[in-house]
C-alpha cells in the first residue's frame, strides 16, 4: 500500500541563501527538472538525461564535522538526483559562485582566460567540477588527477586542452576559496525538522518519498509498505525515471539513516553501509587491496560515484556491474535485515535469476562485509586481480568485468582459487569447474592454459551491442592468461601489471 503519511512535509534545503520548501512536485522530480523548470536557472543544462555527459553537474553540501568548515561538498549529475534527496542539504549551481564584490570565482575566471569554452554548452558543468575539485583540493592535483576529475564532464567543441590549462590556472592564481561557515549554521537549523515524508499531490504526479533517520524507522517503514522501493543514491533509479518513465510511487531513502553510513574494520571484516558512497567505499578497499586501483579508478565518474552506493550497486544486480565480480573473489558476505531481523547471506548465493535476487518483501541490504587480510598488505601468496573490458576507457559499461584471486602454498600450488565474472550470465557469477582445474595444481603456464579451456565449455556469456558472445568467451580464457603473465614472478615477489609496463623501443 501506499499509504498518506500522517503528517505530511515538504522538501527543504538551501539554496539561493534561503531555505526553500517545496511542495506540489512529483515525488520523483529531479533536481535539473526543478532548476530549469520551476526555477527557470537555466545555467545547469540538461545533454544526455542519464548521468553521462557532465552538463547537469551541481554540487551538493551537507554537514560534515570532518570537513572544511563543518561541511562537505560533493559534484553530482542534477538529471539524475531526485529533488526530494535535497531534503537537509545545500545546493550550489553555476549561478552561485561570482561573489558580488570579488567577481567571478577563481575556476571561471580561469576558464575565460584560458579560453575554455566554445559553444559553451558543457561549459557549466564543467566549471562545477572544478568548483568542486577546488573548493576540496588545497594544492594543485596532477594532470592524472585533473583528468580523473573532470572524467564525467564531455566537451564536444573546445577539446580538453584549454579546460586543462584553466584548471592549472585556477590553482596558479590567489586563493579564494569559500567560507563554508555560514552554511552550517544554515544546515544545522534545517536538521532540525522531522524527517522527510513527502506526499507529492495527485495533480503533480503523486508519489511519497521517506527518508527515516534510524535503522528501526527504516525497516518499520518497509514493512509498513512492502512495494516501497529502496532509493540510495539514485544512479540507476534515476534513469528509470528520465529514460523508462517507470512509476515509482514510494520511495524509500537510506541517506539519513547514520547506521547505513558506516565504514569500519570488525571482526576481520570491512563493513560497508548501505549508504556508503563509491567515493568512499573503493578507498577504502584498495587501502586493503592495493590491485583494485585501476577498477576503481574506472567506476564511472565521480559525479555518480558522489551519489551511487557500492550496496545499490550490489543491489541492483545488473549482470554487468563492477563490483559484484571483485566481492565475489573476496568471499563477501550481505547483512540483510528486514523489521528487526537481521540475516547474513554470502554475496554467492544472493542472486537467484536476472535481477531477481533472495530478498524478501520488506528486507533490504543494511551491509557489505569484506573479509579484510590483518594486518595488511595482503599476504604475499595470495594473488588478486581486477579488469574490466570496455570499448572506451572511462565511464563506459562493462562488456567483461573479471576478478581472480589465488591462494597458493609455499611451493607456489593453488590452495583455493576463486574466479569471478560480470558479463558473462544473466548475474555475476563465479566459474568452479575451471577453479577446480586450478586448485592443487602448481600456479604454471600448463595449468592456467587447462583452466583456459574449461572456461570456454563453462562461461555461455550473452551477445548484446557491447559484445557478442564468442569475444566474451575469448576475451575471458585471455584475462586469465593475462593473469599468468601479471603474477608468475614468484612467491613473495610483487605481481606485474601488464599495462604498466614499458613497451620496448
Ligand atoms: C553515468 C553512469 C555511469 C555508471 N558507471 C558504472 C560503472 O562503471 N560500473 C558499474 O558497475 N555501474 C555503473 N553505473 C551504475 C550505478 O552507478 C551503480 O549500479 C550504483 O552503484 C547503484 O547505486 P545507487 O546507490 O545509485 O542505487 P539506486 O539507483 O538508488 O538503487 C538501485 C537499485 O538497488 C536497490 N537498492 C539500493 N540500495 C539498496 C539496499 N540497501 N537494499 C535493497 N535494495 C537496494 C534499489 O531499490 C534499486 O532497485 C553507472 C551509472 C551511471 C548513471
Ligand atoms: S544531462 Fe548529461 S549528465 Fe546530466
Ligand atoms: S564548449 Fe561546446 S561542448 Fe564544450
């Protein structure tokens, strides 16, 4: 059921210096719908609609006590951030960062000076990551980390050159950044209001979107109404709403539950909460996994890595997510609660078709663990690796996503392997008949070309646009190989990543 909430509220954050209080949207309505439409702050532009192009950018504040000032700043795509995620929180957009008496803020400055702009359609979205970047970044990153930030932001005229060159000037020129101050004493006010539950009226659209501030209100709430939908960070309920049009009449926000937030080493295990953003989630792994930098490095951008959860992606199951592959090779296991009751799941037997995954009516995933190696670095027999195949390097879906790991013994023989893969069924799975192959066989060409064969007769991957099935397949047997080249040079000795190393003149 979709039940009228008893007391009613309406959406409220900063934005323009004032709190706004909106009612009388759809409870779906995105924040770049909002901007242009009843705002008319036409500066935010609307490209794809999906979270790929940059355009929409705006960036969001929230309190924060490990932060500058008290509040953190974080770059989101607005076509894909429901207005309603806004309830608590500050809103920044292009038109907010001239200051009256100083002028233009240091990045658009720059990009005038440096001539970064042609049609200048990108041109806001791109000046808000490097609003974002600035405002956190007291000293200059490198090109590799300019280039990283500004991986979400698309520019189809001016070429990248220029916006790399304003970017380098905006740090070159005097500090100014903003004083976050009066923001936290504005947030800190507005928290005070009972948490969001937002009845949208029928003649807007309708819908209701909660967003509880415990645990215990969380699982009361999706208990109440067992077709309410969990809403994180809206990375792919977004795009249910701009591209699909699906109805989405009760939505359910984990953002405020601070349980939800954790990121923490117990019992041997990293937790990470449901809340947890890809900003912080993949940090924190590769502190234990130093071998996933690169996968994380190409997770999408990081303006969706700003809002999307590890836990939604894990959730949502889609064959060709990133992480699934990676926590299967780590033994992860979900906490799932559902009212009060809370169960743990291996992440292997969480998925029981496409999409279709063991939680029941009313249960969500309050968690991730991570068996961690303590202390760390991993020990030096154990071999991980992670690659995803795509036709562009950044922000492009996966057509193979791998991740191995073995454990071998002081004689270098496999005690336990673990091969896991995206793309390659309708879930993430894992491939026992070629880890079988592997395991008490010593970690040697011969072996690895014998896995290679079973995997072919084992993976019966699909065919779509990004690849048909027979490069799947051949695609698979050479990751593993690649794996052999990556990790043959010995017990102790650390493994070589193909990529980085120097091709011969
Ligand atoms: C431009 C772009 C690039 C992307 N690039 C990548 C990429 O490189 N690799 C990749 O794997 N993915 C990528 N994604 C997909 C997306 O970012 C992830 O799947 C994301 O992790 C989903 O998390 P979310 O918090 O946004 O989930 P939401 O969109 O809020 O929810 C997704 C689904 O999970 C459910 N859900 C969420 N949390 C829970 C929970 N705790 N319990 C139960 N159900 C829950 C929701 O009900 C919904 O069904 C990309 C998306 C975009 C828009
Ligand atoms: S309009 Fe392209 S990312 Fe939002
Ligand atoms: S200036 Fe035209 S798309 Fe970038």
């Amino acid at each position: 059921m979709n039940g009228q909430p008893a007391t009613a509220t309406p959406i409220r954050f900063l934005y323009r210096g004032q709190v706004q209080m909106v009612e009388g949207v759809a409870a779906t309505t995105t924040v770049l719908e909002w901007l242009r439409l009843s705002q008319r702050a036409l500066g935010t532009k609307e490209g794809c609609n999906e979270g790929d192009c940059g355009a929409c950018t705006v960036v969001i504040g929230s309190l924060d006590p490990a932060a500058p000032g008290g509040v953190a700043l974080r770059s989101v795509n607005a076509c894909i951030h429901l207005l309603a995620m806004l309830d608590g929180r500050l809103l920044l957009t292009v038109e907010d960062l001239a200051d009256p008496v100083e002028g233009l803020h240091p990045v658009q400055q720059a990009m005038v000076e440096c001539h970064g702009a042609q049609c200048g359609f990108c041109t806001p979205g791109f000046v808000m990551s490097l609003f974002h970047l600035y405002e956190n970044q007291p000293t200059l990153p490198d090109h590799a980390g300019l280039c990283h930030a500004l991986a979400g932001n698309l520019c189809r005229c001016t070429g990248y050159r220029p916006i790399l060159a304003a970017a380098q000037a905006a740090w070159q020129a005097p500090a100014r950044r903003r004083d976050r101050t009066p923001w936290r004493a504005a947030l800190t006010a507005l928290a005070a209001h009972p948490a969001l539950d937002y009845q949208a009226p029928a003649s807007a659209g309708g819908g209701r979107v909660q967003a509880p501030r415990s645990l215990a209100a969380l699982g009361a709430a999706l208990q109440a109404d067992p077709a309410a939908r969990v809403l994180a960070g809206a990375t792919d309920i977004g795009l249910w709403i701009t591209k699909l049009g699906r109805s989405l009449p009760h939505l359910v926000h984990l953002d405020r539950v601070a349980e939800l937030q954790v990121l923490e080493v117990r019992d041997g295990c990293l937790h990470i909460g449901a809340a947890v953003t890809h900003a912080r989630a993949w940090p924190a792994l590769q502190a234990f996994y130093p071998e996933v930098a690169d996968l994380a490095r190409r997770f999408a951008s990081p303006t969706v890595c700003h809002a999307g959860t590890l836990v939604g992606n894990v959730a949502n199951g889609s064959p060709i997510g990133d992480a699934m592959p990676l926590l299967l090779a780590l033994d992860a296991r979900l906490e799932l609660q559902c009212g009060a009751d809370v169960r743990i799941v291996p992440l292997a037997a969480f998925y029981l078709g496409y999409q279709r995954t063991v939680l029941t009516a009313g249960e969500f995933v309050r968690s991730v663990l991570v068996p961690v190696p303590v202390p760390v670095p991993v020990p030096a027999r154990s071999r991980l690796a992670c690659y995803k195949v795509s036709k562009r390097f950044d922000q492009d879906i996966t057509a193979v996503c791998a991740a191995f790991r073995l454990d071998l013994d002081a004689g270098g023989r496999i005690i336990q392997a673990r091969l896991a893969w995206g793309g390659m069924a309708a879930i993430p799975l894992r491939t026992p008949g070629a880890e079988a192959v592997l395991e008490g066989q010593d970690w040697s060409e011969a072996t690895c070309a014998r896995a290679q064969v079973a995997l072919l007769t084992e993976l019966t991957p699909m065919s779509d646009l990004r690849a048909s099935a027979a490069y799947r397949r051949e695609v698979a047997g050479n990751l593993l190989q690649r794996f052999w080249y990556e990790t043959s040079t010995g017990i102790g000795t650390p493994p070589v990543r193909l990529d980085q190393v120097e091709a011969s003149p």
